[in-house]
C-alpha cells in the first residue's frame, strides 16, 4: 500500500504557468497529503518492528554468557563479545589447579614415606639375613638362653602330641557318631518288625528298646566326646598357637638384635675417623632399640610359657576326668553316672526333639 502511494505521488504531474512558477492548484494538498501519510506509515511500521524486537528480546532473553565491550580509540569505537564463561572458567582453572596441586602433594608425601619404609625393611633384611647365614655356617655369634630354648622345645613338642590326641578324638567322635546313626535306624527297624510279625513281636520289642536304649546313651556320650574335642582344639589351636606367635617375635627379635650387635662390633674394631664414628653412634642407638625390644619379647615369652602351662594342666585334668567317665559309665551301662557326668561338667544336652548337627559341624 505504500509503495502505491509513493508511485502515485512520484508520478503526479505538477502545473507549470508561464513565468514557471508552480501554480498553487489542489494538487499542493494532495501531495501534502500523500507525504503526511507516508510519514504515519512509516513510524507505524517502526513501531510495530520495535514491539517484535522487544518481544523477542523479553522471550529469549539476554545472554548472560557474554558480555558486549565497546573501546574507543584511534580508528573509532570497536565493539567486541567476551564471554563470561572464559573469566568463570579462568577461576575454576585456577581452583582446581591449586587442589590438583595439593593432591599431588600428598601423594608424593605418601610415596616418599613408602620409599623410606621400604629402604629401611630392604636394610634391616639385609642384616638379618647376613646374620642368619653366619650362624648357619658357624661365622657368627648368637644370643643364647638355654632355659627359654628348652622350654621352648618342651611346648613345640607338647602341641604336635596333643594335635595327634585332637585328631584320633575327632576320629572316635565320627565313628561313634556312624555306630549311634545306625543303633537309631536298626532300633526303628525292629520296632517296625514287632509290628508286622505278630508270632516275634516280643523279641522284636525287646531289641527294639535295647538299641533306643543305646542309641539315647551313645547320644549322651557324644555329648560329652564333642565337650572334650572342642575344649582340646580350643587349647591346641588358640592357647598355644599364641604364646608360639609370641614366641616367632621373639625369635625374628633376637635374630636383628645379634645382627646390629654384631654391626656394631665390626665398627668398634674399626678406625676412629669422624665417618666412622658418625656411623658408631648411630649402630649404638640402634643396637639399644633392638636390645630393648627382644627384652620386651623375652619378658613376654616367660610370662606366657608360665601362664600356658598353668592354664593346660588346669584344663587337661578336667578334660581328661570327664572323659574317663563319661566313656566309664557308657560301657558299664550306667545311663543315670553318665547323665550325672555331664551335668558334673555342666554340659547341656539338646531336647529330643531338637535336630542333631553332625560332629563335624560341631568342632
């Protein structure tokens, strides 16, 4: 519709008179006219781009990301976008840099601590190992207590004894536990041919009752064979494997004392330089750390050997009563000593009808 009006107006024709001055006709207003509405057209359609413009703006909204930057200088204004996500990340670059930073500070304090440890393990193998080769070829001198080695000995050999004494009581428990497995089956056999044989139905209930009979006192008797195998494997596998634990520190204690002793033997017999005597002093402080720590194991040792035998003979004479009793009364028949036997020694048996694990699941 603009475009119309424009051509309209472009292609008016203006009057001329003849001294050529234009003549005040009524195409004057119409072309008044015309420009009056192209100038309302025009501002309408600004307008209107205007409200798109801003609608759009308030739709989508400004990019906080970027940032408009406008320099002045010789050459005239130059506008530039700087994104505010490369200051933010700058920061974060720096943040994480600085906790990467201290991360790998960290790790090469840990690894630097490693490093130490293991050369000082790496040294002090070293020794002891010298000091164990010398003394298996009769070069080197060792710290010897013939008391403590003796009853050292004494205890190796009671434990391999008594491991022999749990195995064949846990091979009697297995066979007797077999042997009351089959009374129990062979006494429901009977009772069941009592049942169906009318013309051996007494003889039938007699063995009946006598393998129940049987079986209630070999289940008895268990009672009192897993009481003895467990208390046994308590005393094997748990009192003495301790004090022989204790008795291992001790050992490796005394193998690194004889070894910096014997360091520091070599160095007295040594020249008296001032490197050797930095290194004298240090063999010296390191000989009192071990002399003082196989004292320390020593002492541990005696008071755990002593405690040990106490503690075996107090649980062996009991152990070894109640299975002479329990193992007495059952062969003699005597279900009322055997069940007196164990409330003796305060074991309790499981009710009737509770179901029995088997000895394995027991120990």
């Amino acid at each position: 519709m603009t475009d119309s009006i424009m051509s309209k107006a472009a292609t008016m024709e203006i009057p001329i008179n003849s001294n050529g001055d234009t003549g005040s006709l009524q195409e004057d207003d119409s072309l008044e006219q015309a420009a009056k509405l192209q100038w309302s057209l025009d501002e309408k359609v600004g307008s209107s781009r205007d409200t798109r413009d801003l609608q759009q703006v308030m739709v989508s909204g400004p990019n906080l990301n970027e940032t408009n930057i406008v320099s002045g200088g010789y050459g005239g204004t130059v506008e530039g976008i700087i994104p505010t996500s490369s200051i933010t990340g700058s920061n974060m670059h720096h943040s994480s840099s600085s906790s990467s930073m201290a991360a790998e500070q960290t790790t090469r304090g840990v690894a630097v601590e490693k490093l130490e440890y293991m050369k000082k393990w790496g040294f002090n193998t070293y020794k002891c190992t010298k000091q164990m080769i010398s003394e298996r070829f009769g070069r080197g001198s060792r710290t010897v207590d013939l008391e403590m080695e003796a009853q050292i000995e004494v205890l190796r050999d009671t434990k391999r004894k008594y491991e022999n004494v749990l195995r064949l009581a846990r091979a009697l428990t297995n066979h007797f536990y077999n042997m009351v497995q089959t009374q129990h089956a062979l006494g429901d056999t009977f009772a069941d041919l009592s049942q169906k044989s009318p013309e051996l139905r007494d003889e039938f209930g007699y063995n009946a009752e006598t393998q129940k009979l049987l079986c209630k006192n070999g289940e008895t008797l268990l009672g009192a064979i897993n009481f003895f195998v467990s208390s046994i494997n308590t005393l094997v596998n748990k009192t003495m494997e301790d004090t022989l634990t204790t008795i291992k520190m001790y050992e490796n204690a005394r193998l690194e004392f004889d070894a910096y002793r014997s360091d520091l033997d070599e160095l007295n017999m040594g020249p008296r330089d001032a490197v050797t005597m930095a290194r004298i002093d240090a063999a010296q402080q390191q000989y009192h750390v071990h002399r003082e720590k196989y004292e320390r194991l020593r002492s541990d040792v005696t008071i755990k050997l002593k405690f040990l035998e106490e503690n075996k003979v107090k649980v062996m004479h009991k152990q070894l009563l109640l299975f002479h009793n329990a193992i007495s009364a059952y062969f003699a028949g005597n279900q009322q000593q055997l069940e007196q036997t164990l409330k003796q020694f305060n074991i309790k048996m499981k009710p009737p009808g509770a179901e029995q694990p088997s000895w394995l699941e027991e120990q």
